[in-house]
C-alpha cells in the first residue's frame, strides 16, 4: 500500500482529516472543523496526515495536530495535541510513522523534547509511545469551567 505523511493546507485536505480526528475529537461537528483548525493554526498548530492510495483515490488513515512552543518547565518542545489512526488502520505502522515524523520535525527545530498527552484508557497508543522510548513523566490535571 502506497503510504506517505502530507502536510495538509487546502479546506479540503484539512477536511479529509475529518474521519480520523473526530474518533479522538467526537466532541467536533463536522462543519466546525475546518474553521476550528484554522483558528488554531494561528496559535501555531500544524496539521500532518499519512495517506494511502493514489491522488485520485487518497485517503487518510492517521493524523496528528502539534504545535511548536516553549514552557519554562521543558525549554522549547514539540506538543502533540492529537494523534489518532482510523480504526481499520490500526497495526499497519501508520501512527509509528507519524511519530517518527513528529520526533525528526522536532529535532529539526530545535526542540529539546517531545511531549503528548495521552488518554487513560488507550493502552495500544501508550504501548506505541513506550515503544518509541517516550516515558510517563508527569500526571496531567484539568477541570471543566
């Protein structure tokens, strides 16, 4: 299967992004997304997908939203705020890739760490990260307002 990592910038290709965020996003209606991403784009986040198949049969089966930002607990770092393969997809090294991709991107810019958060329950995701010599470092807090 003919796999590559795109940088999707058209309303159209962010939209094909769609099927795969919104499994770890429900929360995004469909027609919220696309101005969603671009309002976050003016914050510094950058969209990335793996695709497969042709350009007149493409589909993406994992994306990853990060952004590039500095914290004075972790110097300037690579924050992966999402990252999710389609379901079907799963066990083929797409989300690997992505990751590969995302620690190579942070290297490049100078980033002295990546960080991610990652939900409680997705233990094959955690196993990927540990995998990819990511470590459990911090417990994070929240509270709806």
């Amino acid at each position: 299967m003919n796999a590559h990592i795109t940088h999707p910038q058209s309303d159209q290709d962010i939209l094909g992004c769609f099927p795969v965020i919104s499994i770890l996003r429900p929360h995004i209606a469909f027609d919220q997304f696309v101005p969603q991403v671009r309002r976050q784009q003016q914050q510094g986040y950058q969209l990335v997908a793996q695709v497969i198949g042709s350009d007149e049969d493409k589909r993406v089966v994992s994306a990853a939203g990060f952004r590039i930002c500095e914290f004075l607990a972790w110097g300037k770092v690579l924050y992966v705020d999402d990252l999710i393969t389609l379901p079907d997809h799963r066990g083929h090294g797409h989300a690997s890739a992505l990751l590969d991709w995302l620690i190579e991107q942070a290297r490049s810019q100078g980033c002295q760490a990546l960080h991610l958060d990652s939900g409680y329950a997705r233990h094959d995701a955690h196993r990927l990260y540990l995998n990819k010599g990511l470590q459990l470092a911090c417990h994070h807090f929240s509270i709806t307002l």
